[in-house]
C-alpha cells in the first residue's frame, strides 16, 4: 500500500500516524476532492485570450478559475450595495458617526 504523502511526514519524523493524522489526511483529501470537479468545455479562444490578459493569469485552469472568482465576487459586492442601497442593513449614518466621534464631557 501507497502511503500518502501527508502521513509520509508522520512516518519520517520516527513515529506511527495516529487516528489524528489520519483524520486530518482524509479531511484534507475529501475537501479537496468536494471543491475541484473536472470537466471538459469549449473556450472562445478570442475572450479567454484578453481574459488572460486582462487577469495576469497564463493557462487555461487558472484563467477560468480567476475569473470565476472575480464574477462571483462581483456578485457578492453588488448584492452588499445593493442591501446598503435598500436600508436592510443597520448601519452607522455619516451624522451618527461623527456624533460618536466627539469628546465625552
């Protein structure tokens, strides 16, 4: 059997995983496993080639990977606005600030 390389660690520093290390091993291994799903697209060369530029990535996984990070967290901003925007969130005005602000007497 193949040790994997995260208890091989273990086995060098002079003693035996215990249940611990196999716990954080197959965590790490199932969360890895849960985030990356492999798939097959087809790309306009054109658009991924000024995404790359514009992103400051060089291959295909990581300009895709970027950019999805970037649309998702455009997203996420413009929902956050969006909630300032509506009033849903209660947040210190300006005004009330700088009252906050002022020497106590």
């Amino acid at each position: 059997m193949r040790i994997p390389r995260a208890l091989s660690y273990v086995f060098l520093a002079g003693r035996n995983p215990t249940s611990g290390d196999l716990a954080r091993y197959i965590a790490l291994v199932v969360n890895d496993v849960s985030t990356i799903h492999r798939t097959t697209i087809e790309i306009e060369v054109p658009a991924f080639e000024e995404a790359r530029e514009a992103l400051g990535t060089k291959g295909y996984k990581e300009t895709v990977n970027e950019a999805l990070r970037v649309v998702s967290r455009r997203e996420q901003l413009r929902r956050g606005a969006e909630r300032i925007r509506s009033g849903a969130l209660d947040l210190t005005t300006p005004e009330e600030l700088e009252e906050l602000r002022k020497p106590r007497s």
